[in-house]
C-alpha cells in the first residue's frame, strides 16, 4: 500500500519521467535520410571511355570485421599480425588507421562502414536491444544492398548476428552469433571460422562477409593486455592467411576459366576500438582508432599497386605507424568504385585515392567526379541549392578561379558549386588532350583533382554538421515539466518543515542551519555549474570524491565544537571520522576511472597483474564477512525474541531450524558464485588450489554456466524466502508474548539481513577484483553506527542541536553516487561493463539483459541503498526511543543513552493489550514511512534538479564540439540514474521496502 505522504513524491515523479522521454524525444530524433536507392543512371557523364576509368577493379569481395580491432593491434610491433604485416611490407596490402566517430558501439559502427552516413547516436542505445528492428537497414542505402542488386545476388555473412537484423533478405546463407555472451573467447570465433573453407571454394557467391567477435570479448574480460589478447591475434592473423591462400588459389583457377574475371579484394577491419580498461562507447583515441586493411592477390601483379608513391595529392594524413589516417566511413565510397557499384545515396565519406593509382589518373578522377555529384546531390537536398555556372565575364571567372585555387578550403556553398563546375571542365579537358604526359595534361590533371577534392571535402564538413537535428520544441516542453517538477519537490520541502508528525516538529531542516547545511548548498549549485563543462562531466568523479571526504571534515568539526567531547567520547569521534576518510580514500583509489587518469595504475591493476592470487582470497574474505556480519544480525533478531522459548518450544525450534536454513542459504551462494568467477576465469593456473577445487564440487560440477546462474538467482531467493520465514515466526512469537505489549522492534537488522542475502548477489554481478569493495563498504557501513553510538540522545531529539536529515540524506547520495565510480564507471559510454550481463540468461532477452547490465554497473550504489535504508530505519528507532518509552529490544549497544522512564501499563485485559500493541506499530509503521519521505524528497530534489540543468546545458550547448562525445552520454548516463536508479529502485523498491516490508517485519 502507499502511503499518503508519498504519493504526491510518486506523481510528481511520474512527471519527471514524462519530461525526461520529451526531451529525448527532441535530442535523440532518428536522423533524417535521403529516401530510395542509387542506380547507375545517378553517376555523372562518364568522360572517358577507356577501360582503365570505367571498369571495377574486382568483381569479388571478403569483408572480415574484427570487432574492436584497434590499429596498434595490427600495425605495432609485437603484434599477432604477422602474415597481415608480411603482406603491407611486401606491397600486397595497402594499410589504413581509419578513424570512427562516437558512440564507438557495434551497431552505429556497421551502420557507418556499410551506408557511410553517420548514425543517430540512439543507436548506443539500440546497440543493447538485440530485439530491436527499427533500426534496420532495409530501406537505407548501402553497398550490402547495391552489391545484392548489382551482383550475382548471393552474398553469405557469418558471424555477429546485428548484421542479419540490419540486411534482412539479402543474405544467402548465414550462421549469427549473438554479441553479447563476452565470456565467450572461443566457440564464438570458431563457429565463424569453420565456414571459411567451405564457402570460399563454392562458385556462387559475390560477396563473403565475416564478423569476429572473440577479441572484443577478450577486452572486455582481460583488457587490451590481456594474455590472452596476443593468442587471438595470432588465431585472426591466421584466418586472414587461410582467405588469402584460398582467395588466391580461387582467383587463379576463374581466370584460367574466364579472361572477364577480375579477382577478389580482401578487406579487413575493425568497427572499433577499445581503451586501456577493453571498454569501448567513448571518444578517446584508442576507441576511434581502428585498423583497416585492403589485401588482394592482385596487387601482387600489380607493381603501380605495389610501389608506385602517389604523387598527386589525397585526403589522408599518416597516423603513428607512419601509415594514412582516413575516416571510417570513406570505405563505403571506395569499395563502391573499386567494385563498380552507385555509391550509397547518403554516404558522406570520401574515396581513399591511395587505391587509385595509376599511370594516368584518369580512374581517380573518375572516382572523385562520382564522389563529388554524390555528396552534391546531398548537399543540394540539405540547403537546398544546387550546381550552377558562375556568372560573369571572362576576367572575373578567372579571377573567381585563381581565388578558389589560392584558398586552402570553400567557405560557402555557392564557392563549392563553383569549384565543382571548374574540376569538371579541367577533367574534361584533360580527358580530351589524350597525351597524358604531357605538362599541360599533368597540369590540368592536378587542378581538376585539387578542386574535386576540396568540393569533397567541404560537403563532407557541411554534412556532418547538419547530420543532427534537433526538435527544439519537445527539447523545451521536457525542461518546462522537469522544472516544475523541481519547482513542486522544493514546494514540498518548504511545505513539510511545518508539518505536524504526531505534535512533533518536523526534523526535515534539523533546527538551525548549520556549516554543513550551507557546504551542501554551495555544492549542488557548484554541481549544477559543472554541467555546462565537458571537462568537470569527464571527471565528475572527482567532485564527488572531494564531496564526501569534506563532508566528513565537516561534520566532525561540528560534533567536537557542538558537544565539546572529552575524554574517551572525543577519541572515538575523532577516529570514526579519521577512519571513514582513510577507508574511502582506499576505495577511491582502486579503480581510475574517468578520462584524464583512465588506463593508469591503480589497485586494479596490481591485482589483475602483479598479485592475481590476491584477488581470489580478496573475493573469499569478502563473502566471508557478509556471512559473520548474517550471524551478527540474526543474533541481533534473537534480542527481538528473547522469551520465544518461555512461549512456544515448538515455534522456538523452528524459528532457530529457519534462521540455520537461511544462514545455509547465503553461505551456499556465497559458495556458487566463487565457483562461478573461478569457472569464468580463462587461465586456471592464476587461481590458488583451494578455489579452484571448489569448481570440481559434485553439486556444481553437472551445470554449466547458465544453469550455475540460475541456481545461485534460486538460492539468493530462498534465502530471502527464509528470511521472510523467520521474521514471521518472531511476529507471532512477539503476539503471543504478553510481556511485550508496548516495545517498538529495531528495525535496522532485519534491513541489514535483506543486504546479506543481495550482497552474494552484487558480488557475482561485479568484477571480480571489485568483490573486496562490498567490504570495505560494510566497513564504511559499520563505522556509520559507531558514530550514531558516539552520539548523545539530544542528537535525535527535536531540538535546534539534533542530526539534521539534510546532512544524513547529503552523506548517503554522497555515498550512492561515489560507490558509481569507485566500481570503475564513468560518464563515458565506454565504462558500461558488458561482462556480467549474461549471467544465467541462456538468450538474449532485453528485459532481463537489461537488468542484468544495470545491476552490474550500478552494483555498488545499489548496495548502498540498502544500506541507506537501513541506516534511514536506524535513526527513526532512535529519533523514537527519545519521546516514547524505551525499547526493551536495542541494537545491540546501539540506542543512545536516554533518561528512565516508570512502568504505568496496565496487562490484566490480554486482548486489549495485543491491540494496543498492533495500533502502535501501526503508529510506527506510518511514522517511519513518513521519516523516509523526509530523505527521499532530498534525493528527488537532486535529481530533478541535476535533469534540469544538464538539459539546458545541452540545449544551450548543442552545437558545440563534444555535444556528442561528452554531454550527450552524460545525459544517457543521467537518464539511466534518473529512470533505473532513482524511480525504479529508490522509488518503487525502497517504497515497497519502507511502506510494506519493514512494516510488516516490525507490526
């Protein structure tokens, strides 16, 4: 049931949904294309009729994708690629770093390498939902489809199973693997590389597509120094060299057969990269910097191909390697030409004239001509104007010439026009001289080639400029209703602080400001403030960091000012406060994260390198508190039902027979899921004996990955089955006890008991060198109640000196949003950790993917919701055991010190006094919920307010250079806070927890 004080919370937080999907809606519209598909008839006038211009350069294509294929990877000495750099040194293959654009995620990556546009930046989202078709291909142009239609119609894929959902039909035969299943390095390679042989010794087929995915998995896992990584390298290298042999073989035997065949081109490439942490989504160098490699048996009888320097000039620029640096999406106009198909009709890339050579240029000014009209036919849809002579008399077309020449680039759309006219007139006249070797041939030769590829380049620019549009109008609708959300929340507050609760001032503002009070101020309008800098959005890590270990500076001050403590009481203050900056300045530390210090050392790294052992004793230490700290909280539920065996030995038995069983249950899980990172680890020889014996276990050793998944979800819910047995059996217990007529039951146990069976849980969800976090956490957890105990009982009083719920709430989102980055994430797209996103799941499905992947991303703030509420239920029993009686029942030593009261109750009527005590848990029960409601209208606040402003920031900044880099997967990342954070867990579950559960347990 909910309750009423939150229900206005609940509405208006519906309203924040509704602003947050408007303006997406506005920011993150599906991008507007040229409707239907190139023909040949949309080509330009062919001016030269020789077969060196017209003809494609082969008739056969083997496109082998290798996802996360970054060019160190090939390029680099070291590196796996052996035959692949014995094949660029012997001028067999033509070597490129080509480089992608953000988000760096699978699916707008095919979309660019195949259409040559640049994709909606919602595919990052798309990328996730295997499911999805609406961002299927099948009605935008792209070579899959013109080289189906151009072709002998067969084409074959094998491999990643996105490119099946993208170009359904086209394929002839196909074998799809899913993406997603990262822990898979082998099988998935495997299953693609069987059909190599096969299907390249057949005769039917235009085009082979192949799509790798085992090394991203590797990144993933591993990273990109993995050890794993070089093996894989070699294992691909090896592919190619299998192709080549093969395509080489093939080539020979169809031209003895036929003297119209022309070869086959071999290309190999990545979508994208991937960082030093083998994450990709963002836009740092190694995640846009991939490898793409043009191979053909064909250039080995080719010595223009092989040797001949370029001395006209191209669109690239060398890289580290010392080879050209294209962009990623040049490949759809290249292989278009080189294959003699209509280059795809909203394709923005530029033809590499590295693959152009020749004795007289005339293919690369056939390649730049076509270019060139199909990016202006582009360019006249999007402004509207279009080609056109200039107009004058002769000395002022010169004059227009020489300018357009001079200049180093066009700066408006009429200049283009011009220069397109001008290339167009040099090409013919070139085409017309015959003597190509000529001065005046090379001359005009070089001037047509110049103006065509500064026409080329300047609608490239204008393209990609305009390739966003925004819908302004639902973009203003969602700021106007997110901030009257915030507008109302604030209301709220205000409104609040004068509310009643049972006589009781409301503690919402905790009397007087304080020096913390006005500290949180000024760091949510600092916050706020760095919304609108890319830089502070990259390291917002570092404000929240700064944030809690200020706050406990602070807040310490206060204390030893306000109660001036001497003695033991001022060393325990002092040391709790000292020990909670120690222990989060080593949590901080272990993982680096954002994008100035991503890749350094840290903690991580020592364990995964240096001290692998340790991580695995690290992960056992971790599940082994959780279980101590179980016991510790159901002896604290034995408190709650001390006289249980003066009442009932039978339900004293099977109270203690159910507390063994759900004890059981969580040593079992924590059990299964060392098992199963011990099964997941690929090199075995890293683990210590002792856990890798676990994994020949005769329970767990009949399942495999999924089924052991699923068993460990089944024990985390028997557990909680058991819990909930348990406490029931001490309500009856606690009816039956007619001793007991007016004690309030601590609440903090049983919500303590809830996070022991999740935290197996969130261990098994997360990394496997994050487990020893959820201890330090519990430490951090831990040293919060000691400084509840350090407190006196006039900090829960209603009084001007009490704990404010600002500074309590404040300490809690604190810990919330930092446990974020402390598990290694960061506002780049590329921390979304896929790894943990399978666990149990035999297929892809969104609902439960989705889950998974928020879960094991957000696993250490979750974990601290459950402990906010418990430290939120905590201080509601103390605020309580000041104004009432107090509880026979205490938390251990927990209860502050508090005045005796005289025992007056009245037990000669039983069944009066068992009502009593029910209308006053009840009393409680709604107390508490309204408590809640005091820190969740904070919580609400912030986020509403955080919304609100990254909203105008990214309105008012929308054309600004990392619009799409940095602000727009900061506000991704804000939305899922928003959505999946704060309404779905701190709204809805907490809700059910504080408004149903909990009172139940203490009714």
């Amino acid at each position: 049931m909910v309750r009423k004080s939150l229900r206005p919370l609940l509405m208006l937080s519906a309203v924040q949904l509704a602003a947050l999907l408007l303006f997406c809606k506005g920011f993150f519209p599906y991008k507007t294309y040229l409707p239907g598909f190139a023909t040949t008839a949309d080509a330009p006038e062919i001016l030269s009729k020789t077969a060196d211009s017209n003809e494609p350069q082969f008739d056969r294509l083997v496109f082998v994708l290798v996802d996360a294929l970054r060019n160190d990877f090939v390029f680099e000495r070291g590196s796996g690629f052996s035959f692949v750099k014995s094949l660029i040194s012997q001028g067999s293959a033509k070597p490129f770093t080509a480089k992608a654009t953000a988000p760096t995620v699978t699916l707008p990556r095919i979309k660019a390498l195949t259409t040559g546009a640049i994709p909606s930046f919602v595919d990052a989202i798309l990328n996730i939902a295997e499911s999805d078709t609406s961002s299927s291909l099948a009605h935008q142009d792209n070579w899959v489809y013109q080289l189906h239609k151009n072709g002998t119609n067969t084409i074959n894929f094998f491999g990643d199973d996105t490119w099946i959902k993208l170009f359904p039909g086209l394929f002839t035969r196909t074998d799809g693997t899913t993406s997603f299943f990262v822990s898979d390095t082998v099988e998935v390679d495997t299953n693609v590389t069987r059909h190599v042989q096969p299907e390249i010794a057949k005769e039917d087929w235009t085009a082979i597509i192949f799509h790798y995915l085992g090394l991203d998995h590797i990144g993933h896992i591993g990273g990109p120094k993995s050890h794993l990584m070089l093996d894989k390298q070699k294992e691909m290298d090896n592919v190619i060299r299998t192709i080549y042999e093969y395509v080489a073989e093939d080539d020979s035997q169809r031209r003895k057969r036929s003297r119209d065949a022309l070869g086959t081109l071999i290309v190999l490439c990545g979508d994208h990269g991937m960082n030093e942490a083998g994450n990709h989504g963002g836009s740092s160098d190694n995640e846009t910097s991939t490898a793409m490699v043009f191979m053909s048996p064909n250039y080995e009888s080719r010595p223009i191909i092989k040797h001949h320097t370029p001395r006209r000039p191209t669109f690239s620029k060398q890289d580290q390697f010392g080879y050209p640096q294209i962009d990623q999406i040049d490949l759809v106009p290249t292989l278009s030409m080189l294959l003699g198909l209509p280059i795809p009709r909203n394709n923005i890339g530029k033809v590499i004239l590295e693959l152009f050579n020749g004795q007289n240029g005339l293919r690369a000014l056939r390649a730049l001509q076509v270019n060139s009209h199909q990016l202006g036919d582009i360019l006249h849809a999007h402004h509207g104007a279009y080609y056109e002579e200039p107009a004058g008399d002769d000395a002022r077309i010169a004059k227009l010439l020489l300018s357009l020449e001079n200049s180093e680039e066009l700066t408006s759309i009429q200049e283009a026009w011009h220069a397109l006219h001008f290339a167009n007139g040099f090409h013919s006249q070139y085409v017309e001289t015959k003597a190509f070797s000529t001065a005046k041939s090379k001359d005009l030769l070089s001037r047509a080639e110049s103006l065509y590829m500064k026409f080329i380049d300047f609608s490239h620019d204008q393209l990609a400029r305009t390739a966003s549009l925004y819908d302004l109008p639902y973009m203003y609708l969602g700021m106007f209703l997110s901030l009257v959300s915030t507008v109302f929340h604030i209301r709220l507050l205000i409104s609040a602080k004068r509310d009643k609760i049972d006589g009781k001032q409301s503690t919402l503002s905790g009397g007087s400001i304080t020096m913390h009070h006005g500290y949180v101020g000024i760091s949510l309008v600092m916050y706020c403030v760095s919304l609108f800098a890319s830089s502070f959005i990259e390291e917002e890590h570092l404000f929240w960091y700064y944030f809690i270990q200020t706050s406990w500076l602070i807040m310490m001050f206060e204390s030893l000012r306000r109660y001036d403590y001497t003695g033991d009481r001022f060393q325990k203050i002092a040391l709790v406060g000292v020990s909670q900056m120690v222990v989060f300045r080593i949590v901080q530390a272990w993982n680096q994260t954002g994008n100035q210090h991503a890749g350094e050392i840290d903690i991580r790294y020592w364990l995964n390198n240096e001290y692998d052992t340790w991580a695995w004793h690290l992960l056992a230490a971790t599940l082994m508190l959780n279980a101590l700290q179980c016991i510790r909280n159901l002896w604290q539920m034995q408190l709650v039902t001390s006289r249980i065996k003066d009442i009932s030995q039978a339900a004293r038995v099977i109270y203690r027979a159910s507390k063994v069983i759900f004890l059981i249950c969580v040593c079992l899980t924590s059990t299964l899921v060392v098992v199963y990172k011990v099964r997941t680890e690929k090199d075995q020889a890293d683990i210590p004996s002792i856990y890798r014996d676990l994994a020949t276990w005769e329970l767990p050793d009949r399942l495999d990955q999924q089924q052991l998944g699923r068993l460990i979800y089944n024990y985390v819910a028997a557990a909680f089955f058991m819990l909930n047995s348990t406490i029931f059996i001490g309500k009856y217990v606690r009816k039956l006890d007619i001793t007991n007529t007016r004690n309030m039951v601590a609440p903090a146990p049983y919500v303590l008991l809830l996070l022991r069976t999740v935290t197996p849980l969130l261990v098994l969800l997360s990394k496997t060198h994050n487990a020893i976090l959820f201890a330090f956490f519990d430490v951090q957890l831990e040293l919060f109640y000691i400084w509840f105990r350090c407190e006196p009982a006039s900090a829960y009083a209603n009084t001007p000196e009490s704990h404010s719920i600002l500074t309590n709430a404040s300490i809690i989102l604190g810990m919330i949003q930092s446990a974020f980055f402390i598990m290694g994430n960061s506002n780049s797209l590329s921390s979304v950790d896929l790894g943990n996103s399978y666990i149990g799941v035999d297929g892809y499905d969104v609902g439960v993917t989705g889950l998974l992947t928020f879960i094991s991303n957000w696993s250490g703030s979750v974990w601290w919701t459950f402990a906010g509420i418990s430290l939120i239920a905590h201080g509601y029993w103390l605020t309580q055991s000041i104004s009432q009686p107090p509880p026979t029942i205490q938390l251990n030593d927990d209860a502050p010190e508090h005045s005796s009261h005289d025992e007056t109750q009245n037990d000669t009527d039983d069944n009066s006094t068992i009502n009593d005590e029910d209308n006053t848990s009840i009393i409680a029960a709604r107390e508490l919920i309204s408590y809640y409601s005091s820190f969740y209208i904070y919580f609400a606040i912030f986020f509403n307010l955080a919304l609100t402003t990254l909203s105008v920031s990214v309105t008012i900044l929308r054309q600004h250079l990392f619009i799409w880099t940095v602000f727009s997967p900061k506000f991704l990342f804000q939305g899922a806070w928003v959505v999946l954070y704060h309404f779905m867990i701190q709204t809805l579950l907490a809700t059910v927890l504080i408004g149903t559960w909990l009172p139940w347990c203490i009714a």
